[in-house]
C-alpha cells in the first residue's frame, strides 16, 4: 500500500483529517518541549537548601515568613510546600483557638 510513496504522498493519501492529526502531532511535540525546558530550569533550585531555608523559617515559629518564601522559590517544589504549610498554619491555629 505505501510501497515507493514517499511522506508528501502518504499525507496525500489520508487528505484534509490527516493533515490535521499531523499539525497537532507536531504542536503537542513542540509544547511538550518547552514545558520540559522550562520544567528543566525551575528544578535547579537545590532542594537541600530550600529545605534548609525553609526548616530554619518554621523554627523560628515564622510560619507566615515561611510559606512566603515558599511562593518566592521559582521551583516545583514552592507551591506544594506553601499549600502544606499553609494548611499545617490553618490547623495550628484552630488548635490554639480551642484552647
């Protein structure tokens, strides 16, 4: 079926529907590419020194200071840990308001 055709005429053959499924194929290559990069570069953040930070924050009782600093990091890891520690500060509080 597709002895000694060549890709144009392949892409000839399936018409408009396959021209389409091409151009997506490509466009969902070319964005999984720039997310991999742009991935690639938040995760250089070393996570040692983000844990240290951010442990050395908590223990100073700072939870505020801590979760702040967590939206500052420009790394994956930022948003999870605010959203933890913000729920950790929210339990803490109701804990000391009950009394």
């Amino acid at each position: 079926m597709f002895d000694g055709k060549n890709f144009i005429e392949i892409l000839n053959m399936g018409g408009w529907a396959l021209y389409v499924l091409f151009a997506a194929s490509v466009l969902s290559i070319a964005v999984i590419c720039l997310k991999s990069v742009e991935f690639w570069r938040k995760s250089r953040v070393k996570r040692k020194d983000f844990i240290r930070e951010l442990i050395k924050k908590i223990r100073e009782e700072k939870i505020d200071k801590a979760i702040d600093y967590c939206e500052e990091v420009n790394s994956p890891m930022g948003p999870v840990v605010a959203t933890v520690a913000t729920k950790f500060a929210l339990a803490l509080e109701s804990k000391i308001s009950t009394k």
